[in-house]
C-alpha cells in the first residue's frame, strides 16, 4: 500500500521552489502569445489548437482560458504582436537609406529575404491575411500594419509610388515563396529599380 504524501517539510528544497516558480510566472500571458505565433507558423490558422499552444509554451491548458477569452482573441493578440514586430524591423531595414540605389537595394532585399524576416514570418503574415479575409476584426490588424509600412516607404517617395511599391513587396515575396526554382537576385532588383523610377525622392 503507498504510504501518506509527503508533507511540504519532507519535500526536497528543488521540489518546493519549483513549484514556487510555476505558480510565480508574471510572463505567462506573453509566452503564451510567443508560443501562438510559433504554433500558427507551424500548423496555420486552421490548425491552431488551444493543447497545441499549451504544449509549445509548457504551460497548462487552464492558462489559456485564464489570460485569454478564447483562441480568437489569443490569435488576434498573436497577430497583433507579430505586426509589430514586424513592423519595427521594416521601419529600421531603411534607417540607413540616403540615395536612390540604396533603396532599390533595401527593397529588393526586403522582397529577398535579406532583412532579418524569414519564411517562417512571412508565412505567419499569410497566415494573418487569410484569417481578416473571414474576420473583419483583424483588418483593423492588417491596415495598421500596411499603414505603417507605407509610412516608411514615403520618406523617400510619394504616397501613391509608396501604395504600389508596398504591394510590390507583397506580391513578389509571395512569388518567391511559392517558386519552384530561385528567382535572381537581379531579376528582383529590376522589377523594383522600375517599380521607384524617378519617383524617388533620395
């Protein structure tokens, strides 16, 4: 017959104090929201799961419905932070932009992935796309973010120029995504260089 639980006396100094760490976790709520946009890049929108996101952020089940009031609104804040992230790594890509190559440049590697994004939150980014096509509450998390992008791409050219080059960037990136074989660099560089024109205001 198993004997009586040990009393909190007979426990190990480890095993009290990690217990006092899981119940002291002040970062939950953000490593539950990190944890979504990894599963979201990895399964997508449609294979999200409330025990998914549990699992990548080693928290229990409970947490989720605790900080969130259901996988919509964790997935909107997941959403939302990521276009944040995005957003600030868009905007310091063309901090050192000054002439009208460099930003031919810094926009064919936006488009290349050469400026910090990956596949991974390019897809995620997709992933945002599809789900405001079906949710008119996260548009308001796509025109933020498109928003800001254009913000940046007007420093250096006008507001309609910057309308279209920030759907350039979109629509190329998804062409490279999907390609079957590489597209060059070059090829790349000269849609873009058409695209600025004269436009460009450095």
């Amino acid at each position: 017959m198993p004997g009586p639980a040990p009393s909190p006396e007979g426990r190990s100094g480890s095993e009290r104090g990690a217990r006092r760490a899981r119940r002291h976790d002040p970062d939950r709520k953000d490593r539950i929201v990190d944890a979504t946009i990894r599963v979201i890049a990895e399964h997508g929108v449609a294979g999200t799961t409330h025990r998914l996101i549990a699992a990548a952020a080693d928290v229990p089940l409970g947490s989720l419905t605790y900080h969130f009031s259901g996988l919509d609104d964790l997935r909107a804040q997941a959403f939302r932070r990521h276009a944040e992230r995005m957003s600030v790594a868009y905007a310091a890509h063309f901090e050192g932009v000054r002439t009208h190559d460099q930003l031919v440049d810094a926009v064919t590697d936006l488009i290349h992935g050469n400026a910090g994004a990956d596949s991974q939150d390019w897809a995620i980014s997709y992933e945002l796309y599809l789900a405001a096509l079906r949710d008119p509450g996260l548009r308001e998390v796509t025109e933020s973010w498109m928003r800001t992008s254009r913000a940046v791409l007007e420093r250096f050219v006008d507001p309609t120029t910057a309308r279209g080059v920030d759907a350039l960037i979109e629509g190329l990136v998804i062409h490279k995504t999907l390609a079957t074989t590489p597209v060059p660099y070059a090829e790349i560089r000269e849609i873009v260089r058409r695209a600025v024109g004269a436009a460009a205001r450095v």
